[in-house]
C-alpha cells in the first residue's frame, strides 16, 4: 500500500509541475530594432561640395555602441532593455543613416566610407554621446547628442566642427515608441547639420 502511495504521490507530483509549466508566462523572445527611413531633405543650396567625403562609423564609448538599447530613469544611471537590441551596433547604423541622408541631399560630389579605400578630399568625424531612452517625472523622451567635425585632408583644415543634440519625446513609454523617437531626433539632427553644411564655401579642395 506504502508503494502505491509513494507511486501516486508522485504522479501527482510529475502532473503539478506539468500543469505548473503551462501556465507559466512564455519565455520574452529577443526583438531588434532599426531607425526608420529618415525624413525626405532638399538638396543642398549652391550645388555639391566639390570633392569626396569620407564616412567613417561614428565612435562611441563603452555602452553607448553596443546593441542593446539604453534606458535611464533617472539622472545618471543607465541600465541596458532586455531582449530589445539595435540591429547593429549604433555607430555603424548611423554612419549608414547619415551617408544616405548625405547622398540624398547631393551634399558632396561624393560620398564614401573608409572600406572603399578611395582618395578622399574631406573626413567626416562622427561621436555619439548620448543615445537612451529617457523614462523620468512620467515622461517618455530620447536624449541625443552628437559630435560632428569635418576635416579638409589636404590642408588639415577645420571646416565644420559642432555639437547637436535632441530632446524628442515618445508617444509611449515602450520600446516602439522610443525608437521612433530617435528615428524623428535623428531627423532633426540632419536638418540642423545639413543647415551648417550649406554654409561651408564650395570651393575646390586644396591641392593634394
């Protein structure tokens, strides 16, 4: 009799736990993430930039490059979303994010990246140091802020150095949201840079 207890005693047991597993919540599946197509800009007044700008991926330190996306909620802290990853690194994602709006606005006669390996007459420096999801006083915001500075090779003149930065708020305190929240920051932040760039003087670039 002992026996067939301790045999239904643990068929109970075997079942509890199968019921148990069941009704546990599904295990939260890894979702990435990518800027939406950026906002349609003009073409740059005065024509092309005479010359070829190279685009490297923007530098970023520690955290700021890596995948998973970036939360704070409050001043300082930041702490990294589980399962919610950028689909690469932000500093390559931008660096293709800013060629194409580049191109688009016919803003130099080229635009290159350093893997082509050609002559380039002007170098574009990109840092990004801020780029999080912004969860503070029941807002819902993404902070940006990038360094940008382009160099004349030939000369190793300075012909646009400046700081932009982006306070776009979310229309929800998701995930989603906040991505296309960056994706309408980053739009600003190409508009105000496109601005500058209108203003550098289209004049050859300097003999190599």
């Amino acid at each position: 009799m002992s026996k067939f207890m301790n045999r239904r005693s643990a068929l109970v047991g075997v079942a509890l736990l199968a019921v148990a597993a069941c009704s546990s919540d599904p295990v939260p599946r890894d979702t990435f993430h990518r800027l939406g197509a950026a906002a349609p800009v003009p073409a740059r007044a005065g024509g092309p930039i005479r010359g070829t700008l190279d685009v490297p991926p923007f530098r970023a330190a520690g955290i700021l490059n890596e995948r998973a996306i970036l939360y704070r909620d409050g001043p300082t802290q930041l702490a990294q979303y589980s399962y919610h990853d950028w689909v690469e690194a932000p500093g390559v994602m931008l660096q293709r994010g800013l060629i194409e709006v580049l191109r688009q606005a016919q803003a130099f006669e080229q635009v290159t990246t350093p893997d082509m390996r050609l002559d380039r007459d002007y170098e574009l420096r990109a840092e990004l140091r801020q780029w999080e999801h912004v969860r503070t006083g029941g807002q819902s915001a993404v902070a940006i802020e990038i360094e940008v500075s382009i160099r004349r090779v030939a000369d190793n003149s300075m012909v646009l150095l400046k700081t932009y930065k982006a306070n776009e708020a979310a229309q929800a305190d998701t995930v989603v949201a906040a991505v296309a929240a960056f994706t309408r920051g980053m739009d600003g932040v190409y508009t105000a840079f496109l601005t500058d760039l209108a203003a550098v003087p289209n004049a050859p670039a300097a003999a190599k």
